[in-house]
C-alpha cells in the first residue's frame, strides 16, 4: 500500500453526508422499479447479476451502520488516501457478504432497512468520531467520503448492467468519488510531471520529473469524470478510451497506462 504521504483534501462533512444521502435515494428509486428480468442480468463485475450488485451496495450504507455501533477505537490507523489501495484485500468477504444479501429475497425491504438503520446510528455530532472499518479506525467523516465513490462507480455498473437505464448521479457525491480517485492517483505516482484534469471537480500533479511552475504544462492528460472514475477502477483502459476520444493526452509523459487502475 503506498503511503498516504499528500496532503489530505478537505472535504465538507455536511454535503458528504448530503450527497450520501442522496445517490442512495437516487440508486433505491431505480431498483424498486427493476423487473426481475432486469435483476437476472449479468453485470460487467464478474458473476454478480443485477440482483447482486444491488444488494452490494446497500453496503455501503450498513457498514457504516454497523461501525458505528461498535466501540470507538482509540486512534486513527487508516487515513482518508489509504483507503483506495486497501479495498482489493476485502474483494473475497465483500463478495460473499453481496450474495447473502441478495439471497435475503425482497430487496426493496433491505433498501428500506439499510436506510432506516443508518439514519438511526449517524449521530448529529461527529467531529473526530473513529469507526473500526475492516481496514482499520477511520473517522467517520473520512469514511463517508469512501460511501460516495462505492455509491458512484456502483451506480454507473447498474446503469451499464441494465439497458435504458439511467440513474442520476448526485453532483457532490461524483465531485467527490472524482476527487479522491485523482488524489489517490497522485499518492500512487507522486511528482509534478503529468498534470491531470478532470473538470470541472480535479486537477492533480503527478509522475516523476520535471516539475511545471507556469505556463501550460508539458504534460498533461484532461477527461471527464466518469471516464476517469472508469479509468481509475478498471471499468476501462486506457487504449480505450484513447481510441474512443474519452481522453486527451499530450506530451512524452502524459501515458498513465502503467498507473491504472488506481484501485480495483
């Protein structure tokens, strides 16, 4: 796991919890109207139906709900920018945690739980407040951080799962999933030779050389944010989306096909 060693973005705790709020509401509202044709469907996440990705993301609110119902821990062990490259080791748990959530049967009900639970266990405070996440005491606002790219780059494989779907994205839950996703690419690849932008949420320095002080940069690699968000988790390459014209890239350096995905 490389080091967190970049300064930690700051994040507003109350439009975090916001937007939380929001892109589950939005991904709820669209699986209550799915058939079950449509939850049959496979999906772009290995085996997992429709039915199971889901239920997975109902987790993105239970664990928090379940975190905070445990002892506080004494010390943060995990920061913000950590998280990215912790998450492949809990690929095999997560799994197996989706499916039984999918096998419980009537998924409306789980939403409506899941919602309910967390509405319950945030408390109005929670300045400093740790959770024990599996990866180790994080606080919670940071936490909830991590809720909007689990919301987001889920909510983009239902709508690539399910055809003429269309589920919205809450513009401060995507603000955010971009965000860290690029600060993450910056931790994995620190330097200030490539400048990548993302607009209109990111622009982050990035791989060893020379670094820019004016001017235009040298180096610098511009997409849109669910392009990046796609780049950034493995959703797609980077030929890809070169060859589909999703990316613009100029300068020797400005190749990140070694870098991706950030986090898988």
């Amino acid at each position: 796991m490389p080091p967190a060693k970049k300064r930690t973005r700051s994040y507003d705790s109350a439009k975090i919890r916001t937007a939380v709020f929001a892109q589950f509401g939005n991904v709820r509202e669209a699986v209550g109207a799915l058939e079950p044709e449509q939850l049959a469907l496979p999906t772009r996440l290995g085996s997992w139906t429709v039915r199971e990705l889901a239920a997975h993301l109902t987790m993105a609110l239970i664990g928090a709900t379940r975190f905070l119902a445990m002892p506080e821990p004494p010390a943060r062990e995990v920061a913000l920018l950590d998280w990215p490259f912790a998450t492949a080791s809990a690929a095999a748990q997560v799994d197996e945690a989706s499916r039984a959530f999918a096998a419980q049967g009537d998924l409306g009900e789980l939403y409506t739980r899941t919602l309910a639970g967390f509405e319950e266990a945030l408390p109005d405070v929670t300045a400093g407040r740790l959770v024990p996440t599996r990866f180790g005491a994080m606080t919670l606002d940071d936490f909830l951080v991590t809720r909007t790219v689990e919301l987001v780059v889920h909510t983009d494989d239902l709508n690539d799962a399910v055809p003429g779907l269309d589920v919205p994205y809450d513009r401060q839950a995507l603000a955010a999933c971009t965000r860290l996703l690029a600060d993450a690419l910056a931790v994995k690849a620190p330097g200030g030779a490539v400048e990548v932008r993302v607009p209109p949420f990111a622009v982050v320095q990035c791989v060893a050389g020379p670094r820019h002080t004016r001017g235009t940069p040298p180096n610098v690699v511009e997409t849109d944010p669910l392009t990046w968000i796609r780049l950034a988790t493995g959703r797609t390459d980077w030929k890809s989306a070169l060859d589909a014209a999703k990316v613009s890239a100029s300068g020797e350096r400005a190749d990140l096909a070694e870098l991706l995905p950030v986090m898988s």
